[in-house]
C-alpha cells in the first residue's frame, strides 16, 4: 500500500510569489488533513476534508492560503502571495474513518519564502 | 481548547540507554488519545505508540513505552536500549475532536 505522498519534498520562492503544494492520500482515506509546522513552533492544524468537503477550515492562517480537493482524491494547498512568515513545513495525514492507527502523515514538503 | 507541552528541546542519550521524554498535556475532555511520532531527518512523521484515556495499562510497542499518569495528566515516551537510529524529532500529540493538537518537540541526540 502506497503512503501519503506529498509534491515537492522542497520549494523555494520569493516573497510574493505563488507556490502549489500537493499531496496524494493513502487510496480509499476520506479524511485528508493539512498541517504546518513553522520554524521551531509546534505542528498546527490547518484543515480537513472528508471527501472533496471542507470540514474544518479553521486553522487557516488567511486569505492567502487555499485548499482543494477535486473528485475527493488528491489535495493542493496554493499559497498566494508568499509572504517569509509562511516559511515552514507542510504537512499533509490521511485516515479512514477515526482509528488512530490509520492516520498516516507524508513526508511534508518543505517551504522557504526568501 | 487542549494544550501539549514538552519541555525538553533537546535532549542527548548514550547509545544502549534509556531515555524518557516529557510530554503534559491539558483537556477538559474525559475520552481522549494520546501520540507520540517520530520525525527523523528525512521528514516523515512516523507513528510510534498511541494511549487511550481508558486504557488501564501503559502502551508499549518494542522499545517504546508510554508512561501514562492520568492524575498529572502526562505521557512521557520511554525509549529503551537507545540507537542511533533514534535520533530524530519527537512529537506527542493529542486527538483534538478529528484532528491532532501536537507539541513543539524535542530533538533527540543518541551518542555512540
């Protein structure tokens, strides 16, 4: 069974840019989960999906930060303008369902706004 | 809303020794779950052990133990027989409604 993969591992943009991250569930996760962890702070919850739904969306920083989730497979969070505080790791977790054994977080993609 | 604390940034072992990491935590919840991954350098977040609040008996999963203690609402990591595969970023988490409140870590450095 395939992990969560997430796309890029690394990106490095400037300060007001765009950048897309990706990430690919585990086949068959409803829950698709976004996380950061900014430098030297704790992980923070970002949002949820359950399918292609929004669950909770409430640890959304701002604006500038969207999330999709077409067809209820893959997700992107776009990020639009970077601004340097945005710098941190994201990353994403899929579960079917609330076992604690199957939430399932990917390798995070690493983001540096210079 | 739930809090995770770990007090420890960093912490260093000796290869072969024990080492425990702290972990409070803070919820007005009676049924909670409770966390520890692992991230090492190459970024994932790996699952270690889970505690429920139920659960009358410490987890344990091979080298990894939690030493749970409800009343002082703490679950400190046990890692036995350290190696320096260990080395890595310890996260304890709690299950907040569906998704995780996690703490800010501690990097742990094993010796040879």
């Amino acid at each position: 069974e395939a992990g969560v993969t997430q796309f890029p591992s690394h990106s490095v943009i400037e300060k007001g840019q765009t950048v897309t991250l990706r990430c690919d569930p585990i086949s068959g996760h409803d829950n698709l989960y976004w996380y950061r962890r900014v430098m030297g702070k704790e992980i923070k919850f970002l949002l949820h999906f359950v399918k292609e739904s929004k669950q909770d969306e409430s640890g959304m920083p701002n604006n500038r930060f969207l999330a999709e989730r077409t067809g209820g497979t893959y997700s992107t969070l776009k990020v639009q303008p970077a601004e340097l505080e945005d710098s941190g790791v994201y990353f994403c977790a899929s579960s079917q369902g609330r076992n604690p054994y199957g939430y399932t977080f990917g390798s995070g993609t690493r983001l540096t706004v210079v | 809303a739930q809090k995770i604390t770990q007090t420890q940034p960093g912490m260093f072992v000796q290869e072969k020794e024990a080492v425990t990491l702290d972990c409070t935590y803070d919820t007005s919840d009676q049924s909670y779950g409770l966390f520890w991954y692992k991230q090492p350098s190459s970024g994932e977040m790996i699952f270690l052990i889970y505690q429920g609040s139920y659960d009358e008996q410490n987890a344990t999963e091979g080298r990894y133990s939690l030493n749970f203690q409800k009343a002082r609402k703490s679950a400190n990591l046990v890692i036995s027989a350290s190696q320096l595969g260990d080395s890595a970023m310890y996260f304890c988490a709690m299950r907040e409604g569906i998704h995780m409140r996690f703490g800010a870590g501690t990097r742990l450095t094993v010796k040879p």
